[in-house]
C-alpha cells in the first residue's frame, strides 16, 4: 500500500509539473490560436539562460553571493525571454495575421529550431547547474502506518507547490482581469478584436511573454532537477499528451490532464511495465490521450468547435 | 531590390569559392589518407558527444603537424549525426564516397546497421567499447573491431567487481542486481552476459529499461525502492545518467552499491550532482580522466597552446576526450601498421586498413613511448580476435573528481568465449557466411 501511495504521489507531482509546461501551449493558443511547438525550445533557453547569467554572475561577485547571482540570472532570463517575444511578434506573427492555423504551426516549429540554435550557441551546449537551493534527499513520512514509510521528495514537493501557485495566478489572470479577456478574445478573431481596438501586436508580445515567463519558471524547476541541457527540449513533449488529453483551450484541462498522465504513467510503468519489458511510460501517455480523443475530440475539457460550412 | 541582387551575388560567388575548395579536398584525398569523424555535437548527447569529437579530432593535428603517418598526410570531416541512427547510416552514406578507409560510429546501434554494408565496402569498423560484442571473433565479423573492450568485457568485470565487494563471487547468491539500462541496442547488449553471470552464480538479475533520452526515471527509481537489489548496475548514455543518479539521492538508494559501465562514468555524468555522486563508482575503458599523462602535456604544448584546440583547454585530459583521443590513435595506428606491410608513405585502402587493425601490436613500450604510460595497457589484436584487450579498472567520483578505485580487471575469456563463438557462428549461419580460414587469414 505504501508503495502505491508513493507511486501516486510521485506521480501527482511529476504531473504538477507537466501541467507547468502544458499551460505554456494552451496560454499561446488561447490568446494567439498557434499551437507553439517553440515551447520546449523556449524552456531550454529560458534555462540556459537563467543558468550562465548566474554562473557568470557568481563568478563576477567571487563567488559570494550565490542569492545574489540567482536574482541576476532571473533577471537576465527574463529579458532573453522578453526579447524573445518581442523579435517574434515583430519578425515572425506580424507578417502573419489572418493565416491558416497550419501555417502557424509551421512557423513555430522553424522558431523552435531557431531557439534551440542561438540558444546553444550564445550560452553553450555542455551541462550547467541551477542551484536555487532545492533540497535533494527525500523524507521518509508515516513511518507509524506503514512498514518503511511514504517517500517524499522534497524537491518534487516544491517544485510541484510552485507549480501550482503559478497555474492558479495564470488562471486568474485569463479569467478575471482585462488583459485576459483581451488575449481570448484575440484567440477568437484577429479581426473582430482589432475592430474593437484591441491592439494586436501588443496583446501577441503580452502573450508570448507570458509564455516565457512559465517557460522560465519551469526551466528553473526542470533545469534544477536535472540539469540544464538540450534534453530539456524533451520535457515540452512529455507535455503534449497532457494538452491532448486536458484540451488545448483549457487552463483547468492542462491542470488536470497533467495529473491524469503524471500518475497514469507511473503506474503504468509500475504495474504493467514488467508485464511488457518495461519503459513502456512514455508512450503509455500517448495513449492514454488517443483514448480520450476518441470519445472526447476536444480533450477532456477544451471548447467543442463547431464549424458552419 | 539592390540589396537582393548583392544577396544574389554574394550566393552564386560562395557557392563557386566552395566548389573550388571541394576540389582541392577531392584533389587532396588521392594522397591523404581520410578520416571520417561521425559526431554529436548538438542535441540530447552533445554534453557527451563533444569531449569525445574534441579528443579524436585533437590527436590527429599534431600527427598532421609531424609530418603525417609516414608523411601520408591526413584529412578528416565531421558528419554531425545527434546520435540517430538513421542520420549516421546517412553520415556513412556520404563519408565513404570521399575515399574513408575506416570508420568509427560511435552509437552500437548505428554499428548494428553498418555492420552488413560495411562488408560490402570493405571498410573497417572500429568500435572502441561500444558495437556488438561477438563481433571480437574476427574470423565471423571481419571487418568490425571491438578493440580495447565490448559490453559483455564490461559486464563480466561490472559482477566480478560486485563479486569482490560481497567478499567473493560464491557470496553473490541470492542476491539481486538491478540493470537500469537505456531501452536500446547499447543498453541491451550486456543482458547475454549477465544472464548467464547470474546462472552461474544464483544471483536474481532484475531488468529496468529506461526510456530514451532518460530523462524520466522515477517509476524506475521507485521499483528500486522498493525491491532493494543489493546493487544497481547502470548502462546509460547523457542524460540519462546524471538523472539516474539524482534519482538514486531522491529515492535514498546508496550510490556506493551503483556501477556504471564506461559510458557512464565521465564529468558530464556527475558533474551537476556533485556532492550527490560522491561514493559512485563506474568502470573504465582502461582510461579515466588523465590530466597528468604524458600524451595530455603533449596536447596542450602541440595543439591548445598554438590555438589550435578543437574544444576548450580545460577538457582536455577529462574522461570522454581521452576516449576519442585514444580512438584517433587506435585508428592511426592501424593504418601505420598497414603501411609497415603495403608500403611507407603510401594511402592505404579499406582492405589493407583491415590488415593493419588485425595485426595491431601495441606492447607497453611502444604506448609509453606514444605518451600512454598509465593510461592503457598493451592491445595484440590478430585475425580471430579483433578486441585485442579486455583490460579493466573501476574509478569513483569524489565529490570534485574521478579517482581509480581498484586494481586491474580483465574479463574471464571462460565465460566470454563460448558465448563469442555460440552468438558468432549463429550470425554465420543467417547470413550464410563461412568462418576464415588460417590460410585467409595469412593473405
């Protein structure tokens, strides 16, 4: 039993953490209708960047002050990442308004590309280190009700908090304040929004900021847990069953779809992995997510679409 | 529009400057001998990739700088291939029209998928701790060569390492040992081995396959967890295996009962835990890192100094650069042998390149002389054994660095060459090849 307890949390937690990546897609495609396969790309330069700006930092301060050079890092991070936005609007959304969703789907993916190289090349390709001060070793709780204890990692614990202070702020944010309704309703019509003057390109860079922003955060989160490397490229797309199954316009979809995959892919893993050789996770969520295209097109909580021809 | 027609211009002028420069190198090959250089410079094992590509391509400028190989000249091309095997099938595609002799594929499955094409071209394969592990029987797989060591050298050594910990190899039953192994032709390649390992000595062998790129190990760590295995073999690559070992800190698992095998055991694998791998331990392909060896001072006097270095100087010397460094050599060495025989200053073939490597012999004076004095031990490769070595040590991260950790290891040629033979003569049989004979062997 305490096993499975384990299993679960585990996965809740790891799944927290999909659902911070997931909500970078859903928040671009809510406000922009792109689906942004730049996201993985975006969280690995968000990374590399809060990484060497800090390494850098730390090494200009002697070494002294390693909160010092955090916050510099942040910082820096967070103006790569708002450079980002703005060079994408201007270079890349503005030339395109009114295009089909293909299109833009397509040109993300070129973005992506384009971050993955400028990012490496700017700040490297080796392995860095974010020390934010996470703790590393577990704690063994309710040692009285079961023999050995639950395991807990306190590093997933965390990070699965800070995940979910985040996803509640951003869903406050789209639901209840102006500039959210401004970015939906941009998702809905570009036209239609710039007719009742909503200023496009600013509403694109807001969004893509905002993108950034989660972007860093779960750079920071995945970069501490392991590394900060081209394979966190990868973590993006342990997330795209999550936006499948959740539903690509939904923020509580990318919550909750997040959650189903983090635990249904553990337990997967556990309970049936022996049966078939085992590492069947990744692709178990994948089909967890085809399931429920099936019978729900839309994913589990994003908007029925239906188009009059 | 001007800018265009500059644009236009500047394109057609690049495109005839480059066509220009093919031409010399095509030129150039017919006295040159050609190095191919697959590598992996970006994506999920760049981390990795790099020191390796760095160490290879460093070795073979002062060679240049002296003269050659016999004042054969060599050349050399990178073929970037992000450790996917169809795109280092394609590297090869295109390599082996610019006249390669040999190549190193540095991916056993990109070995798997060379090994029958490479027959066809005749072009040797050189596999330095990686590739299939019965192709050491040269007589069936005569143009690949496992030199230095194969994944069935590292496993025999990984239990009999484990063997001596326990306080001997009759101590290991009952016990159970995890292999957490990347789910891929590398990761798989020890479990022959380790299955009859655990035949002969009763221990329980527990099989964890890991996802590529590896970066999701929890499930794993949890079953670890929860089934204790007295040790935990790890047969990973990149990322896969600073993750597994931060895994093993979440899970409280003791990184002193954890073994990786080579591909494990280098900076880029340990170096963001830190303090949480200390007590880790991974074997090593003779090599370790080698900072204070005669061939590194060498390197940074005769490349870094002069500017020339491939990769940064503090690299130089760390674990995976010594490996492409001593697999530059390996491959220099096999043509300079071949020439000993086809002809000093002369550009050997592909076949004659063959004759080189199954007639390596390396003794220790000769490695001493090279600059290898501590590093390696002697290779003798011949017609029939195409490893030339099985040689063996483990080394642990301290916290800061590697260290060695034990003595000299070789792998028990009881157990490795009946299975060689079996696995060996089994691929004869698919592919209706005949054994060569002792007189094929002496042309």
């Amino acid at each position: 039993m305490a096993f499975f307890i384990e299993t679960m949390l585990g996965g809740l937690m790891t799944g927290m953490l999909y659902s911070l990546v997931a909500l970078g897609f859903v928040l671009i495609f809510k406000a922009s209708g792109v689906f942004n396969f730049a996201q993985g790309a975006m969280v690995l330069v968000a990374a590399l960047a809060m990484a060497r700006f800090s390494e850098w930092s730390n090494a200009a301060l002697g070494g002294d002050s390693l909160f010092l050079a955090n916050v510099i890092g942040i910082v820096g991070a967070g103006a790569v990442m708002f450079v980002v936005a703005w060079a994408v609007e201007r270079f890349v959304l503005r030339k395109l308004v009114n295009q089909e969703g293909a299109t833009l789907l397509m040109v993300t993916l070129g973005i992506a590309y384009v971050l993955e190289g400028l990012g490496q090349t700017f700040f490297g390709s080796e392995i860095y280190s974010i020390d934010v001060g996470m703790p590393k070793d577990p704690v063994i709780m309710f040692e009285g009700l079961f023999e050995g204890g639950v395991l807990i990692n306190k590093e997933d614990f965390i990070a699965a908090a800070l995940a979910a202070v985040l996803v509640a702020g951003l869903t406050v944010f789209f639901q209840k304040t102006a500039i959210g309704r401004a970015l939906r309703a941009v998702a809905d019509d570009h036209q239609a929004a710039q007719s009742v003057g909503i200023p496009l390109n600013k509403t694109w860079v807001i969004v893509w900021c905002v993108a950034g922003l989660v972007a860093l955060v779960a750079g920071i989160i995945w970069g501490s847990k392991m590394g900060v490397q081209f394979s966190l490229v990868t973590v993006a797309l342990r997330a795209l069953p999550v936006v499948i199954l959740g539903g690509l316009t939904s923020v509580p979809g990318a919550i909750v779809g997040g959650l189903i995959i983090g635990v249904g892919e553990k337990l997967s893993e556990v309970y049936l992995g022996p049966y078939v050789g085992g590492g069947i996770e990744i692709w178990f969520a994948y089909v967890m997510a085809l399931i429920v295209l099936l019978f729900r097109p839309q994913g589990l909580f994003g908007e029925k679409i239906i188009n009059r021809v | 529009m001007k800018f265009r027609n500059l644009a236009l211009a500047a394109a057609i002028a690049s495109v005839g400057l480059s066509s220009a420069v093919f031409s010399t190198a095509a030129q150039a090959q017919a006295q040159d001998q050609f190095f191919p250089v697959l590598v992996y410079r970006t994506g999920a094992y760049a981390a990795n990739g790099n020191p390796w590509a760095n160490g290879y391509v460093d070795y073979l400028k002062p060679i240049n700088a002296q003269g050659g190989i016999n004042g054969v000249k060599l050349t050399y091309e990178e073929c970037e291939f992000g450790y996917a095997t169809d795109r280092g099938v394609e590297c090869y595609e295109r390599l082996k029209g610019k006249n390669a002799t040999l190549f190193q594929s540095l991916s056993t499955g990109v070995t798997f998928a060379l090994t029958d094409k490479a027959t066809v071209d005749k072009i040797p394969l050189i596999t330095a701790g990686y590739g299939r592990s019965e192709s050491q029987d040269g007589s069936v797989f005569t143009w690949n060569f496992p030199l230095l060591g194969s994944y069935w050298v590292g496993a025999d050594v990984a239990i009999q390492h484990i063997g001596k910990q326990e306080g001997g190899l009759d101590k290991l039953k009952g016990k159970k040992i995890a292999l957490v192994y990347h789910d891929s032709p590398f990761g798989k390649e020890p479990i022959p081995l380790l299955q009859e390992r655990a035949k002969m000595h009763g221990f329980e062998l527990q099989l964890l396959p890991v996802a590529h790129p590896g970066v999701e190990q929890k499930a794993t760590w949890l079953q670890i967890r929860r089934d204790r295995p007295d040790h935990v073999l790890l047969w990973g690559w990149g990322v896969m295996n600073s993750t597994a070992i931060k895994e093993a800190q979440a899970t409280g698992y003791p990184r002193e009962k954890m073994l990786g095998i080579w591909w494990a055991g280098a900076e880029p694998d340990v170096k963001d835990v830190g303090a949480g791998a200390k007590g880790y331990s991974a074997l090593t392909l003779q090599h370790g890192a080698e900072p204070n060896s005669k061939v590194v001072k060498d390197m940074l006097a005769m490349v870094h100094d002069k500017g020339q270095g491939t990769g940064p100087k503090e690299e130089v010397g760390s674990v995976l650069y010594m490996r492409g460094l001593i697999s530059a050599m390996l491959g220099v060495e096999g043509v300079r042998q071949a020439q000993e025989r086809y002809g000093k200053g002369k550009v050997m073939t592909g076949e004659q390149v063959r004759w080189g490597l199954e007639n390596l012999n390396l003794d220790q004076g000769k490695l001493d002389a090279m600059g290898f004095a501590g590093v390696m031990r002697p290779v003798q490769t011949s017609c029939t054994d195409h490893m030339g070595s099985s040689w063996v040590r483990v080394h642990t991260w301290d916290g800061s660095k590697w260290a060695f950790s034990s003595d000299w290891y070789q792998a028990d040629d009881k157990v490795l060459r009946p299975m060689v033979l079996e696995a060996a003569s089994k691929y004869a049989a698919e592919k209706n090849l005949q054994r060569r004979t002792a007189e094929q062997c002496a042309q």
